[in-house]
C-alpha cells in the first residue's frame, strides 16, 4: 500500500491552519502532521469535543488526513537544563508560567499527556516531538564530565518521561523522539542508551530525519537497520554540508544561510542525504508509516520548496516489490 505523504506544520506555523491545509491539498499532499503551536492545534483543549471536531471538519474539507500531532517545542522543555530565555520565546505563556524553571519542566510534562490524549481524540496513533535534555550542556566532555553526572541524565529523562508515557499507552498512542542534536538522544549511541534507560517500552520509538544524522556524519541508512524495530515515523529533510578550512560542523553561532557555516538545512534533493538508498531500507524494514516532508531551506521560498518537496519524494518513495510479484518471479527460477 502506498504510503502517505504528509506536511509537517511545524515552519507554517505563522499561517492559520485552514490557509496551510488549502496549499497542502492544492499540491497534492495526502495529510499533515499537525504542530501543536501557531493556531493549528491546541492540545489543552483535548476535551473539548466540539473543538477535537472542528479540527477533523477542517482537514475533511480540504481532503487530507492527520497523520501524526507533533509537539516538539512543548517537549523541548521537559528535560532541559537550564530553562531560560529561549524556552520562554517557544513556550505558551500557560507552560512558561513564572519562569520557574522546575515549574515549567513539569507544566511541559503535563502538556505533552494532554498531546497524548488529543492525538487518541484525533484518532492519531503517533505523536513526534523532542524530550529536552539536561545533560546535553556537557557535550565538550570538559570541563572532563563524571560517568555518573551522565547516568543522572538518562535517570532524569526516564523519570521525566515514564509518566508521560503512561498516559500514552492508557490511550493507545506513541511516542516519535526526533534524534537531534540537543536532545538525549542524538546519534546511534545516544539512541541505544536512551531506549535503554526507557526500558525498551512499546510506546517509546523513534522519529527518523536523516539531515540531522549527514550534518554529524553519521550513516542514516544503517540508522534504519539498526533501529528498524523503533522507527515510528519519518521526516524528509535534507542538509547540504559546506566543511573547509573555515567553516565548522558546529555552525559558529551564525544565521542559518549564513555561507561562512559548515552546513545548513535545505530543501529535499538538493542536499547529501541519500534518498534513493533510505527509500529502498525502509522498504526492507517494512516501514508502512507517513513520510513527512518537513521543509526548511532558509535560501528558498517555501511555497517553492514545500510543493517542490512533494514532487521528489512521491517520484522516489517507491512502494516495495508485491509479495506476489516475488513469489511468481522466484518459483521461475
């Protein structure tokens, strides 16, 4: 069955939701993962019955489907250490409160169960997003970090987490971590240690975008092998590298674009990930889920990109061989 192809709300946020489903469906995109920010979804409103409705009205007049709820800055604040200034820019003024910074951790808490339950409302089986991390601030190694300062962080994140996730399976959806730099987890070692840490719960997995994965050099093809039981959802974007004598992996705390950087996000197929390969594993992985095509090219207008995008993935996002095709083919042989 062919897959769908969604629109992650996430950089249309500053746009009301009936505009962006109306560009969405004229394109030709099947669904939208829907950001829990701007005006497009408010999760607080889970009980709301009328509110839930209304959402499900508007994505029927325009002929998509929600194929995932992502709530990503909320979650962002669940784990992070230190809560400050720029929390407060991504924040609603209901979680950021008073600024205290456990306060907002554990209001960040309770919105995301209340994301839970508005995605069982929605009848959306996953939600996407970040966990935050208190010990991503440690990253240099030095000064030289204690192992057990590092066990503290996977402790908090589990003990952050685990009620959450609660919540998640009494309603019977799931949760996507976005391997991400900033988060805890943020390359293949990170992610092993993380589900550990989760103790390998059935409604924590994995949130697959493969730019973040080229920006750091890591393969993100093995990704999807090696995590192939965790794969929950995927995002298409890309990255483009610019690594020389100057321009560093870090970024160097320049503006994305800015052409002194070592790299930048792009617009899907005009970067280093190798799409066609991706495609082809999560074929063998047996993938059956969304592919989301979040679009972030600061150097290109995205109602260029965004429909741009579209074109590329559907073109190669091949469906796997029919079983039946297979069959036939080997008993030739």
């Amino acid at each position: 069955m062919t897959r769908p192809i969604s629109l992650f709300t996430g950089q249309w946020a500053d746009l009301p939701l009936e505009e962006v489903a109306g560009l969405a469906a004229g394109w030709g995109y099947d669904g939208l993962e829907l950001a829990c920010w701007g005006d497009h979804l408010d999760v607080s409103r889970w009980d709301d019955d009328e509110y839930v409705q209304g959402r499900l009205d508007l994505m029927d007049r325009h002929g998509l489907k929600i194929v995932a709820i992502s709530n990503h800055l909320t979650g962002q604040a669940v784990c992070d250490d230190p809560i400050d200034r720029r929390h407060e820019e991504i924040l609603s003024p209901e979680v950021w409160g008073d600024g205290d910074p456990e306060g907002v951790r554990r209001r960040a808490a309770e919105a995301l169960k209340d994301t839970g339950r508005m995605a069982a409302k929605l009848g959306v089986k996953t939600v996407v997003g970040f966990t935050g991390s208190s010990i991503w601030k440690t990253l240099a190694m030095f000064p030289p970090v204690p192992a057990d300062m590092i066990e503290a962080g996977y402790q908090d994140f589990a003990d952050r987490w685990n009620p959450i996730l609660d919540v998640y399976e009494e309603v019977g959806v799931r949760f996507a971590l976005e391997v991400h730099p900033s988060e805890i987890a943020y390359d293949y070692w990170t992610a092993k240690r993380t589900l550990e840490a989760i103790g390998h719960r059935s409604s924590f997995g994995l949130n697959w975008d493969p730019s973040h994965m080229v920006w750091q050099d890591l393969d993100p093809v093995a990704f999807l092998w090696d995590f192939q039981d965790h794969i929950f959802h995927v995002h298409c974007k890309d990255t483009k590298k610019r690594l020389n004598g100057r321009n560093g992996r870090l970024g160097s705390h320049l503006e994305w674009a800015d052409p002194r950087r070592g790299w930048d996000f792009i617009s899907t197929g005009h970067g280093d990930v190798p799409w066609e390969d991706a495609f082809r594993m999560l074929n063998a992985i047996g993938y059956d889920g969304p592919l989301s095509v979040e679009w972030e090219d600061a150097g290109m207008d995205r109602l260029v990109g965004a429909p741009e995008g579209l074109e590329f993935v559907r073109r190669l996002a091949f469906d796997a061989p029919d079983a039946a095709f297979d069959s036939a083919f080997s008993s030739k042989e």
